[in-house]
C-alpha cells in the first residue's frame, strides 16, 4: 500500500516550497518530493536575489500581475518567516541620450503594471546617491519597492514552516511518471516507490516541461534554459548601495549590478540559451560579456576583487499570454488544466518567479477552490518560522550572553563570514536537516567568503560526520557522488586498525 | 573573562611570526604577553608542513614545520609567553580593545597596550583566477588538501592535476604520489616555475611528476565529483592558443595559485594598506599607520623562507614591548601623601612614582602640636615602613624634611598612597 495524501509537490525550489507553506494552512496531507540533497538547489539558489518592484514585465501578462502582487507581500512574509530582506529601492540606469529615451517607457510600464512610487531623477542627483556611478550616467528610474533578499533563506524558511505544520519533505526523490485512473492522475511514481494522491502541484521548475508531458498536458510547451554567469566581489573593496539595473534590451534586464544583504557586491547575469539542464558551469566567453557589462554602469569594477563566480539557470518557457490583446510569447504557467483532473501545473516561471513565489502560491489556493476542492482552515496553523542567532550579525554583549548560554557559539569555524560551531549543528539538526556542505553553506553563507571555504571545509566535514555519524569519507559537498575524500592516509589506516 | 584586564603585548597568530614577537616582546621586558590563536594548537600552518627544510638560515638545521614550531612554542612558553588556542578575535579597536570568542574561555573583552598583527596568509581560490567550469567536489588549494592528508588522515583524491608550481603545490603533488594517488601533471601559466627550485627536483623530478609551463585550466568537468579538466596551452597574453585543448581525467584539481596577506582584522580597524602586496603599510619598527598596532610575516607580504618571517616577528615584537613599557609609563598614577598623626600639611601632596627610579624626592611638613621629646618622622605604606627619619624635636614654626630615595621605590611602587605621621621614640 503506498503513502497516501491530498496533495504531492514535484519539487523543492522557492515555488514548491512557497505552495507547501501557503497550503499548509489547510487540513491536507501534503508531500513535497526533492530529487536533490537538499531543498533550493536550482535556480532559487543561483539568481540575482532581487525582490522586484515590477515595472519590467510585459503589462497584461501573468508575469505582471503575480509580480505587482507579490511585492507588497514581503514585509509580512519576511517578518513571519524570519527571512532577510530589504526594501532598498531599485534604479534603472540610462547611460547617454538614446536610453534616456527609453526611461520614459519603463515609467509608462511601471504605471500600466500599479507599480507605486516610480520617479524619475537627474544625472547629477543619480551620482550623488551612488557615488560609484558610471560618469555617463543620463538619468534614472527610480522604484522604491524594490528590494534585496537572501534567496536560500526564502527557500529554506518557506520548507521549515511547511514542515512545522505538517508538510513531510522528502529529498533525494526522483518524479519518475503519474499513476493514472483514465484522465485522473492518482499518484506518483518515484525513484524511492509510489505515493498515492488526488492532486499533484508541477513546481519542477526546469524540468516542469517533462512533467507535464508525462501527463499529457501542452505537448507543444518547451523549457529552454538559459544560463546566467555571475561574480561576487569582496564587501571590502567596493561598496554599492541599491540595485543598478541598465536600461533593460532584448534579452532580459540585462547586466546589473547589486549588493547582497551581506554587502557583496553581485553583477550578472548575460543570458545564454542551451540545451542542457543540468548544466551551471561558468564559462570564459559568458564571464567577459558579464564583466564588461557591468563595468558600463560602474567603471571602477576591478576584478582583482573577485571572490566567486556562480552561474544559474532559467527555466525560460515558450507560453502565449493568455489576456487578450497582449501579444507576448514566455509567460507564466499556472493553471489547472483540462486535459487531466488533479494536476496544479506550474511551468516558465524564470524571473520575477523568485518575486513572484508567495502570489503564485494564493494563486494555486484560488485554483484549487475554484476546482472544488474545499479547504478547511487548520486551528493551530503557525505562520512564524521561528529565527535562528546569526553570531556575526549581533552586537559584542549580545554575542557574549549567546556565547555564555552556549559555548559552542564561542568556536568559529568559518573565518571569513564568523560562522560558529552552534550554528552549524542547528542547520544540521533543524526540521529540514542540512546534511551536505553546500546546505550548510546555503542556510549560514559559511565559505562564501574570500577564501571560498578553504579554511573551514575540514572542519565542516568532521563536524557533519560527528553528527550524522558517519565515516568522514561519506561525507559530502552537494549529495551523493559528491564526496569529499576518498580514503584515510596509510599512516591513518593503521592507527584505525590497531 | 580574562585573568588580567590589560595585557603589554597581544599578538594574534600564533605562527612563527607570532611566537617569534611574543618571544621578543618578553626579552625586551614586557611582562604580560598573550597569543591568541584560532585553531586548537599553536603553530599556525608550520603544523601541517610536515616536509623538511626549515630552519635552515635562522637555525643552521633541516627541521620539518611541526619541528620548527616547538622550538618556538617551547621557548615561549619557557619565558612566560601565554597561548590561548581555539580562540578568534572578533574585533578591535584603534584603542587597542579587543574582543575575542573561544568554546573554552567563553567571550573575552579586555585591552592591549600593543598589538602584533600576525595572521599570516591564506591561499588565492579558483575564483581569484577566474577558473571557469561546473562548481563539483574535488576542487580545492593546496594547502586545504595539505591539511586534510597531514592532520586529518584523510586522502582527498587518487588521481590529481595540480594547477600553478608554487611551493605547497610542489610539495603536494609528492605527498600525493607518496599516499598512492596518481598526480597526472603540473601546470603553470607562467613560463617558468613560481616557487622554489629545490621543490621542483625534489618533488617533481624525482617522482616524474611532469610540469607544463604556459599551461593553463581552461574548463572543470563533472557535476558532483571533479571527472577532468581541459587543459590548454597560453601565449604571452596568457590567451588560449587554439589547437592545445587536452582532457585530463581526474578526480581531483589543486590550487597553488598564489598566496594573499590575510587582514580582515587589519581592514576592519582601518589601518592603512598597502594595494600592490595586499598588507598593512608598516615603518621599520613594523609599526602600522595606527599607533601600537605592529605587524608582522605573511600578514604583511608573503615571504618566500620561515627564517625571515621569525626575524620579522622578533623586530615587531620588540618594538611592540617599547611601546607597551610606554604605556605602562603613562598609565602609572601618582601617589598621594596624607598627613597622619600631628601633621598639619605635607608638600608635595603626592608624589610621581616614575622620578623615584634614580632622583631622591624632598618631603616638607609642618607638624601641629610642639613635641620637646625625640621623634620619629615616619612614611608608611599601609603597615610598611617606608622610611624613618629622628628628629630631637617639632615645633609648628619650624619645617620639617624628609627624603624618600630610589632604595624606597619597590615599596613606594607597591602602595596607592603614603602616610607621614610625628611618632614617639
């Protein structure tokens, strides 16, 4: 007899995890399948981590709307969910005549799409709020909704709540196809065996295309992912305030250049299109288009003050609007469509998608009702994800009382952004557990620094082995085939076997 | 909680440049002098350099790192030098605060008289070299791996491709090839080798382990677990010459790509860097634009021998102890003389203790009440007998003196104030 519930979640990204928390409200049974070691590990993991005002989709397009939407909803849902954020405000900067032309047409957007607060300011004032403004600088758009999270926390915050109020997450889980009764989907099949339910939410996010083919749905609907390069540079160096879009071409919005909550500077992404989903590396030819990008809107750019290069993936889609008279091709997907019963699909969903996660999971709610469905409010739903110490973040006497209480906040492990041994075991212990290095690293930002982990990864992995107790060499970066050593050293071997 | 408010001299790091200025510090007379070190054991990097050929200048003998070491540990700790280990400082001041965390002190806040910068150096990563590729396991610098076989007991990987000839590359592609991996080849962008020659004979040549000059990364394949490398050939703009590419299986590609002065806390206080080294601007006392701060080896430009980063550490040391005595000079409070039995005033009303090493210091007092009798003119420290001086008689009119000399000083020195009192003989 399989595991039965109401409702099963391909996928473990910013989308799923965001449904799972918003539905979790509800007397369901729900399980969220993650083929990965970890939840948040594709493109909610590797992305610009911009909460967007939402001037820059099409006006009409679902896109649009779910952004505009989704905006307003981050100071309740970060104060809940006890995720960083900061509504800093964004600016798209023109350089020279011709895309000061065009800030006009972004304003207009902005308006059509009920973006609030919009303005458009000088040259002069744009170099005085941004000291490391480009001198060309021709004017700007000014949108005070914008704002900067930490994406990995979204993610991970969004999954714990869930968790808290029930929602089981399995990792390590492979969608392999629907169980179908004629038309109505009745389960899934899995690496790890079958799962009976009577609606499945598609939230698999690059692969939703293959998803949503196995249930026969939109046969003619195609993810083409395109890839995005990054560098981080060291807070250290070069200080930049808000998000610096350019003025948005072609393809995307184009090269920006941002800070991290930390105070990292982040610039990227280009767009390439490739076939290969799984795919992130970064490559030389993508670097030097992203770098020179950049350096248009900040000149003093200096690469000797690179600290990481990431790249990630959109899953870009090819779905026609569907409000009449709007003529534009890759928006969202969220629907529950006709061809089968209990399907929730959710497909396209690349940038604002990140903005966008907790509409588009009131969104699914909608549907759902509307689909019949009746959902009933559970008594003791919990909205607040309680907050763990950051060590770094606190002020000396507050970090003393915290080292007094626990003396394991007292051992850094991770030099370069002080993250201690306490913090590392309650990711390892928390109700969605950090197993691998980069899970640690995603929910603490230990090794992101400027020695990139060199320091602290012997350390890491002993502690993760003392916990889980496992043998050191089990030990692994992002899952399985991912481990870090291979064997203990001769000298070793025989002080373990005497 | 420290045991002492004020330490003379603080060092941070407890490597050779580290143990080599507490030991200069302590020679050139400061009392209290601490290392703070952040691993569990003092020694810094020398501990995983398990490979001979230190010591040789400074020492006259071949000792491995850990060798090299306990000599300074040692003697350290012979001369009183304290060690806190699996300590971090946090924080400090311009004003020489500092704040530090440890499992096993707990939170410590307490104040330097002087500080020696001594965190030496971490290596440069893949990013810093712009390697493009997946992001797998199995892509780590040298000194990482060096970490893992010499201290941890664990082998990171059976067959290798090292990138760059600086010495902890060369000196890990031996190591590597003495635990059983396989280490395919050496490759250096430059056209000649970055670290020492000696390493090259010994660490490659006599393992066959080839070195490619003008080769370069061009590409990391596999998604978990390092599966090669593309290796490419380079002209003199370092650019890819077409037609080079080779696919290097491996599982695993090391980084002795060069080696960075480690100073967040130096940033962090603001002292002034210098950009082309990456360190501290420092004057020939290795003092930094902040006075009493001093620092010292690799955090202040990457040496290419141990023996000269020991001497560094001996030059800022000292000139850390003169700075802390400096200190304690100005910190030293006068002592005030209070008028006791039958004594109406006493000038100088206090006495400043530093005039005492080598000048006799002249007491003058008016006594209230005549004494016909003989008497003595008695200074006390609490119980102690300071000094005593017989007079025949007192009288108010007639100003009595008393002379404190340089003998008295070690009892002047213990008191916070002085009593002068008219007793009977």
């Amino acid at each position: 007899m399989p595991e039965i519930y109401d409702v099963v979640i391909i996928g473990g990204g910013v989308i799923g995890c965001m449904i799972a928390r918003y539905l979790s409200r509800y007397q369901l049974s729900i399980l969220l399948i993650e083929k990965e070691a970890d939840i948040g590990m594709g493109a909610s993991s590797a992305n610009s981590a911009i909460v967007h005002a939402g001037y820059d989709p099409v006006p009409g397009s679902l896109k649009a709307k779910m952004n505009v939407a989704a905006n307003s909803m981050w100071d309740t849902l970060a104060g809940e969910l006890n995720f960083p954020f900061e509504r800093r405000g964004d600016y798209v900067v023109a350089v020279g005549s011709y895309e000061l032309s065009k800030l006009a047409l972004l304003m207009d957007q902005g308006r059509q799409n009920g973006v609030p607060g919009m303005h458009l300011i000088t040259a002069e004032e744009m170099r005085k709020r941004e000291p490391n403004i480009t001198p060309d600088v021709s004017g700007a758009v000014w949108a005070p909704t914008g704002g900067i999270c930490d994406p990995f926390a979204v993610t991970i915050a969004a999954a714990e709540n869930a968790v808290q109020n029930g929602v089981r997450v399995l990792l390590n889980t492979t969608f392999e196809d629907f169980l179908m009764e004629g038309k109505r989907i009745v389960g899934i099949n899995t690496n790890r065996g079958m799962y009976a339910c009577r609606w499945v939410v598609n939230a698999a996010g690059i692969y939703s295309d293959v998803v949503m083919h196995k249930a026969g749905v939109r046969p003619e609907f195609k993810i083409s992912p395109r890839k995005g390069d990054y560098y981080v540079l060291d807070r250290e160096e070069i200080v930049i305030n808000n998000v610096l879009f350019p003025v948005p071409g072609t393809a995307g919005k184009g090269i920006l250049v941002t800070t991290t909550l930390h105070g990292n500077t982040i610039v990227g992404p280009n767009s390439r299109s490739q076939d290969n989903p799984e795919d992130n590396s970064v490559t030389p030819g993508c670097l030097d288009e992203v770098w020179s990008g950049a350096k248009k809107l900040v000149p003093s750019l200096n690469l000797r003050h690179v600290i990481a290069l990431f790249a990630g993936l959109r899953s870009t889609g090819n779905a026609p609007c569907e409000a009449p008279g709007v003529d534009y091709v890759g928006d969202f997907v969220i629907e529950i469509p006709d061809q089968v019963r209990g399907l929730v699909n959710l497909s396209g969903i690349e940038s604002p998608g990140l903005t966008s996660a907790p509409a588009i999971a009131l969104r699914v709610i909608d549907l759902l009702i509307d689909a019949g469905e009746h959902l009933r409010e559970k008594r003791d739903w919990n909205p607040i994800r309680p907050p763990r110490p950051r060590f770094r973040d606190l002020p000396h006497h507050e970090k003393a009382r915290l080292v007094n209480e626990d003396s394991r906040y007292g051992r850094v492990i991770c030099r370069c952004e002080m993250i201690t041994e306490a913090e590392i075991l309650a990711e390892i212990r928390a109700p969605i557990p950090a197993t691998t290095y980069d899970a640690i690293k995603r929910r603490t930002w230990l090794g992101t620094g400027r020695c990139l982990g060199g320091f602290d990864m012997p350390r890491v992995v002993e502690l993760i082995a003392q916990e889980l107790r496992i043998p050191q060499i089990e030990v692994t970066k992002r899952g399985p085939g991912s481990e870090f050593l291979v064997r203990p050293t001769k000298l070793a071997e025989e002080h373990y076997d005497s | 909680m420290t045991p002492k408010e004020k330490y003379d001299v603080v060092i941070i790091g407890s490597g050779p440049a580290g143990l080599a200025a507490a030991i200069s510090a302590k020679k050139a007379g400061a009392e209290d002098v601490v290392i703070i070190e952040r691993d569990v054991e003092p020694g810094g990097i020398l501990l995983q350099c398990i490979h001979n050929g230190f010591g040789l200048e400074l020492l006259k003998t071949d000792l491995t790192g850990p060798g090299y070491a306990q000599t300074f540990i040692d003697e350290a700790r012979s001369l009183g030098v304290e060690i806190w280990t699996d300590t971090m400082v946090l924080d400090m001041t311009t004003q020489r605060r500092v704040y530090a965390t440890s499992k096993i002190r707990g939170f410590l806040d307490f104040q330097a008289r002087a500080i020696v910068l001594a965190m030496g150096c971490r290596e440069r990563t893949r990013a810093q070299v712009r390697l493009a590729g997946s992001r797998p396991a199995g892509v780590y610098t040298a000194g990482t791996a060096q970490r893992w076989v010499n201290v941890e007991g664990y082998l990171p990987g059976k067959r290798v491709v090292i990138l760059g000839s600086g010495d902890i590359g060369m000196i890990m592609a031996r190591r590597l090839t003495l635990e059983g991996a396989k280490v395919e080849r050496v490759l250096e962008v430059m056209p000649y080798l970055t670290g020492l020659t000696r390493n090259y004979v010994q660490c490659l040549l006599d393992y066959d382990i080839p070195l490619q000059l003008r080769h370069t990364v061009r590409n990391i394949i596999g998604k978990n677990r390092v599966e090669a490398v593309e290796s490419v050939m380079v002209d003199e703009n370092w650019n890819p010459i077409a037609g080079t590419s080779e696919i290097i299986p491996c599982d695993t590609l090391l980084l002795s790509v060069g080696l960075i002065p480690e100073n967040e806390l130096s940033r962090k206080i603001g002292v002034r860097m210098d950009p082309i080294v990456g360190g501290p601007y420092v004057d020939d006392n290795f003092e930094t634009t902040i006075p009493g701060i001093f620092a010292a080896g690799n955090v202040v430009h990457v040496y290419d021998l141990v023996d000269w980063v020991t001497e560094a550490g001996y030059l800022a040391g000292k000139s850390a102890a003169r700075f802390a005595m400096m200190e304690r000079r100005k910190e030293i409070r006068h002592i005030p003389l209070v008028p006791g039995n039958n004594v109406r005033y006493v000038v100088p009303q206090e006495i400043d203790k530093q005039n005492l090493e080598g000048n006799e210091i002249r007491l003058q007092l008016r006594v209230k009440q005549p004494v016909d009798s003989p008497v003595y003119i008695e200074v006390r420290n609490r119980d102690n007998l300071v000094k005593r001086k017989a007079e025949p008689y007192v009288r108010p009119g007639e100003i009595v003196t008393a002379v404190i000399t340089p003998k008295e000083y070690d009892e002047v020195n213990r008191s916070d104030f002085l009593q002068i009192a008219v007793v009977a003989r």
